[in-house]
C-alpha cells in the first residue's frame, strides 16, 4: 500500500472512500502537492487564515485517536440535511451522461453566494445525493449513515479546504458581500478506475469515479471597491448512475483541493 498517497486521502476524503485501494486514490488525487496551500476561494478575503476550516472549527478530536472511527463519530454527531425543492435537481442532458453531470454539479457546487444562507446550499447538495452499496465506496460505513455521505464529504474535510467553507467562514464572506464565479476546465475518468472496474473489482454497475478541475474566482468588496481572486481547483468524485438508477447523482466527493492562482 502506498502510505504517502492513502495519507493526504483519509484526510480529504469522505469516510467511506477511507477503504479504496492506495492504486485508486492516487489517480483520483491529481493534485495532492497544492494541498499545503489554503485555497483563497474558501478564505475570507481579509483574512487568509481564515480560509481552511480547521480543527478548531469542528473540535480537537484526539490525534492519537483512528481516524475511521473520528470520521464515523463526527458523520453520525452532524445533523442531517433536508433536500432542497426537487426543481433546483440537475436535470435533462446533463442528468443523463456522467462527464456531463460531474461538470454542471461541480459548477454549481462552487458557485456559491455567501450572501445567502448556507443551509439552502447545502439542501441542494442533499438533493442531489445517491447512495450506492459498492464495498469499496461505503466500505464500513453504516446503511442509516450513507444517506448523509454526500454533504458531509463537501464540508468535513479535518483541517483542510472543504468544497463548501465552515458556517463560520461562510458568515464572514456574507459581511464583504461575497460570491464566486465558476469555469469547468475538464473532466476525465481516472485511469485506475476504469481499471479497477474492467478487471472486476467494481461490483455495482452504476458507479462511477470523475476528476473535474475548474477555475474559480471569488469576488468580495475590499477597501470600497470590488477585487477578485482567482484558484485552480481539483476534485474528484464518485457518482451514481444508470442501470442502477435514472440518473446521475452525487454519491461523495473523494479529494478536493485548491490553488491560489492570482488577484486583481
């Protein structure tokens, strides 16, 4: 097993992506050297530090402690979320071809306008979510917690970004008037996973893995006057999808990392 790959993966992946094989994450991680960099479009733009949700943000759990059973402890302590109105779903098309879907979820993942509340974002994400019984997605994660996976994979990141910034950060942007833009650069089907699948090691016929990179810029009001900032963002994620449902949904997002790329 390659420890140094499998590392930066328990701690930005969901818990029930902590059981992938090592060979799976390390080409669903593309950018783990920019994970040290707090991504500038999570930050509150006066204060970068702010930018990463950080321990102290979710409590200290015990270093010490297995980060398995730190992950299930704080997946069952979240309260859940309730989908957001069936209309806002992503829908035609998009919702009926996985490159498609990976490219319009992730753009609406990130377009975020912290001047609304948080909760509505987060509805959305619940009602985009799928389950799917694959052994190596929800490895041990328990049938009653799997519902909650996909928004506790965009907002629980231990430390590190998270694809959606803590209330907290979410707050402060709110107060500069902030929002984001975003552009889908690509998206591809890592190597490894239609590898994995082909050799029989995927089971559930409907799931599948995509690696989607964007360009975000966050736009916020600094000294009277509006500035922007822009990141490179990477994210991989693991989606569920015909013959097993109707469309495509977000079952868990697997890494997500951003790099500061400019100002203006």
């Amino acid at each position: 097993m390659n420890c140094r790959a499998f590392r930066p993966f328990l701690i930005a992946a969901s818990v029930a992506l902590l059981l992938v094989a090592a060979g799976i994450v390390v080409a669903l991680s593309r950018a783990d050297d920019s994970r040290s960099s707090p991504p500038e479009t999570a930050a509150s733009p006066k204060a970068q530090t702010s930018a990463t949700p950080t321990l102290s943000d979710r409590g200290s759990p015990n270093a010490d402690r297995d980060p398995l059973a730190s992950e299930l402890d704080r997946l069952r302590g979240a309260v859940p979320v309730a989908p957001g109105p069936l209309g806002l779903r992503i829908a035609g098309e998009a919702s009926q071809q996985p490159d498609l879907y990976a490219a319009e979820f992730v753009r609406r993942l990130l377009t975020q306008d912290y001047r609304t509340p948080r909760a509505e974002h987060l509805a959305w994400v619940q009602s985009e979510s799928a389950q799917t019984s694959e052994p190596l997605v929800v490895g041990l994660v328990p049938k009653e917690l799997r519902g909650q996976l996909a928004v506790h994979s965009v907002t629980d990141a231990v430390g590190q970004a998270s694809a959606v910034p803590s209330e907290h950060v979410w707050t402060g942007l709110g107060l500069q008037d902030a929002f984001t833009t975003v552009q889908i650069d690509g998206v591809e089907e890592p190597m490894a996973w239609s590898t994995a699948v082909s050799s029989g090691r995927i089971s559930d016929p409907g799931i599948t893995g995509r690696q989607v990179s964007a360009t975000v810029n966050l736009h916020y009001i600094k000294g009277g006057r509006r500035v922007s900032s822009t990141s490179s963002v990477a994210m991989t994620l693991n989606l569920q999808g015909p013959p097993t449902r109707a469309s495509w949904g977000f079952v868990t997002a697997v890494t997500y990392s951003s790099l500061a790329a400019g100002a203006s």
